[in-house]
C-alpha cells in the first residue's frame, strides 16, 4: 500500500474549470465553479445557523462539527474564521473531517488562495476598527492551516496523534481540526466508526461528498446511521443534495428534513435536525 505521505505529496487527478477544482475520479466539481465560497457560505455555515450558535456559546465549552469530504478545506477555513470572530474568548471549535482522498498542499493553495485572498468580504464588517477584518481573518486561518497541512508531509510522525488521525491546531489552539485521511483511515465508514468507539458528539453536520449517483459510499444507510448515534438533540445537518435517496436515509434515523432555497442554480438545499425531545 502507498504511504499517506506518497498519496498527499501527489494529491488527486485534478482537472481546473474557472479556477475550481473538478475531479476526474468522480466526475464532479469540489464546488460550484467560480463561486464556492459563496456556496458554501450559504449552504453550510448560513444553513447550519453557525454564527447564531457560536455566539451563544458558553466561556470554556467546545462546539465539535464535523465534515464529510474535507476536499480543500474550503468548509473548514470560512468555519474557522467565523467562530474567531462571534464565540467567546476561550471557547474552542472542534473540527472533524475525513478525506480519502486528499489534495496535496499545492492543489490546494491553488483551489483556495485566490478566493479567500481576493474575494470582498461575505460576513459583516467587524464593529470594532481594532478588530482584524473579516478577510484578514479567513486568510489567517489558511495560512496558518497550510503550514500545518504541509508539515504532514516533511514529518508525519509528529503530526500523527493517533493511528487514526492528525490534528492539527490552529489561531492559539481555539481551532482543533482532526482530519482523517488517506485510503483506509481517511474513508467516511472508518472515520464514523472511530467517532462512536470514542463516544464523540457532534454539535452539527456537513454532508459535502460529491453528488449521491457519483459517489454513493458517502450517502450510505451506514453512514446515515453512525451520524445519528453521534447526534444530540438539536444537532443540525445541511447539504446541497436533496436526493430523495438522502432524504429518506436520513429521516429514516430520526433526522427532520426541510428543503431550503438553494444556492446559486439549485433551487434547493437539504436541512436537517435531530429534534430536541
Ligand atoms: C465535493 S468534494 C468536497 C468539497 C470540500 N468540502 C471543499 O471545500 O473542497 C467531496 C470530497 O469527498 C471526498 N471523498 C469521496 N469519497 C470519500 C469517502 N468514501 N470517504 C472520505 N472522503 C471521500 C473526495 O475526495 C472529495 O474531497
């Protein structure tokens, strides 16, 4: 088998269309060509009501989301940047996401650099002028993170924390991201299995891995079902997928499911809750 440092040194076979990342493997773009911040923007944070709950939180607790399909980070970085800006001081944001097959550095330099350096700011101006603005914020955030990822590849071991993923801590430790990646740790079966050995829950979900007919293994009953047993009630989910395949999976393990306006060309986008009893 190859070593993971072999995979993420040459990353996926890429194809570029307006400067997104489209995968050959699968068929399918990472995001909307030409406007996945704004997506992802809409889809997943707007979508989950992110800023909301991370104002909300309490000094010293820790809000854990997790992603399926890290893809380029896209998901993590605008995330990241958000809860820097609305959670209190000392409270942490737990990050969790597999990747199976992961970009190398610079795929992703390429996929993002551009969009979070050049793009007017999406979140509300910061009130205070001594505050860092938005922007700025999000590109902290990357660049901190790039050179975490890269030091992946010149010393894995370090990086390693467990047999099953890297961590890799960022803007004074308030960002834990856990990536699981590569072939076998990286896939999304493995990584759910993982979570509920470990008894992890997740505060809310995004379900981000290529369309469901390109890529059934990551719109599985299984996967379904782990994402359940690691919900509470009031867990949140969004995806851009209203397959009715999805929508019936997931309301299958106890998840209530609205379609919300979607982004850009799709008319809709998937909402889910698991109800507060
Ligand atoms: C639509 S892309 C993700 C886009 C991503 N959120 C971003 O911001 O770039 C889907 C991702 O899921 C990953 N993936 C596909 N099948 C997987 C599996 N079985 N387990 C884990 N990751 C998988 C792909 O390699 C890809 O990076």
């Amino acid at each position: 088998m190859e070593l993971l440092v072999d995979i993420l040194s040459a990353g996926p076979e890429l194809e570029w269309k307006q400067n997104t990342p489209f995968s050959k493997k699968f068929d399918d773009p990472y995001y909307s060509l030409g406007c996945g911040l704004e997506e992802s923007q809409h889809v997943f944070l707007n979508g989950n009501k992110l800023s909301q709950k991370f104002i909300k939180l309490v000094t010293n607790s820790t809000f854990s989301l997790a992603e399926l399909g890290f893809g380029s980070g896209l998901n993590f970085y605008l995330s990241a940047a958000e809860f820097i800006k609305r959670a209190p001081s000392r409270s942490c944001l737990n990050y969790i996401a597999c990747e199976k097959y992961p970009l190398s550095p610079s795929q992703i330099e390429k996929a993002v650099k551009e969009i979070i350096t050049t793009k007017p700011p999406l979140i509300s101006e910061s009130e205070s002028k001594s505050e860092p603005k938005p922007e700025q914020e999000l590109a902290n955030v990357f660049i901190e993170f790039l050179s975490s990822y890269n030091k992946i590849i010149q010393s894995p071991r370090e990086a390693r924390i467990s047999p099953q993923f890297y961590s890799i801590q960022i803007m004074k430790k308030r960002i834990n991201l856990q990536l699981y990646l590569g072939e076998l740790r990286g896939d999304v079966k493995n990584m759910l299995e993982d979570l509920e050995q470990r008894k992890q829950k997740v505060d809310a979900w995004f379900l981000d891995g290529f369309a469901p007919p390109k890529n059934p293994e990551m719109w599985s009953k299984a996967v379904f079902r782990s994402m359940a047993n690691l919900s509470k009630n009031g867990t949140s989910l969004t995806s851009y997928s209203v397959a009715a395949s999805v929508r019936s999976g997931l309301a299958e393990v106890g998840f209530s499911l609205e379609r919300k306006t979607g982004f850009g060309k799709k008319r809709h986008m998937l909402y889910g809750l698991k109800p507060l009893l």
